[in-house]
C-alpha cells in the first residue's frame, strides 16, 4: 500500500515548523503560517505539542484567528478563546 503523500507532506511542515521555532527564527514561522490556508493552520496546531501550539498561536496575524478558530478541535480552541 502506498504512502498517504499528504501524510509525508504534513510530516516536513511539522519539522520545518519545529526547526524554525528551536531555532528562534519567529519572523520565518509567522511568514510560514501566513502562506497556509486556516484549515492547515488549525491541522498543525492540532498536530502540535501544547507548548508549540501556544507559541503558534501568538504568530497567528490577529484578523486570521477566526478563520482557523472554526477549523479547530472545540477543545483546543477553547484555550485560545
């Protein structure tokens, strides 16, 4: 059976992701996050650790929050509201 390619796909955003955010290069994960859609935004904060996903959210531009908040787990959003 063949690999999900949209698996591998979410698996190098997460490690881009992660490498720029050990890395402290904030300005290159906002810039990331801008260049996805909410839907994917919310699937990588859902795929993310708590302590990531708190940091992700603080790069989130603030008029883009309600679009991903609708794609989000109501519990997960319920911490960012």
């Amino acid at each position: 059976m063949a690999k999900n390619p949209n698996a591998k796909l979410t698996q190098q955003t997460l490690q881009a992701f992660n490498e720029a955010l050990e890395s402290g290069t904030f300005v290159e994960v906002r810039r990331m996050l801008r260049s996805m859609a909410p839907s994917e935004t919310a699937h990588l904060i859902e795929s993310s650790p708590p302590r990531v996903r708190n940091i992700l959210w603080k790069l989130i531009d603030k008029d883009e929050e309600g679009d991903i908040l609708q794609y989000l787990n109501e519990e997960i959003a319920a911490d960012f509201l």
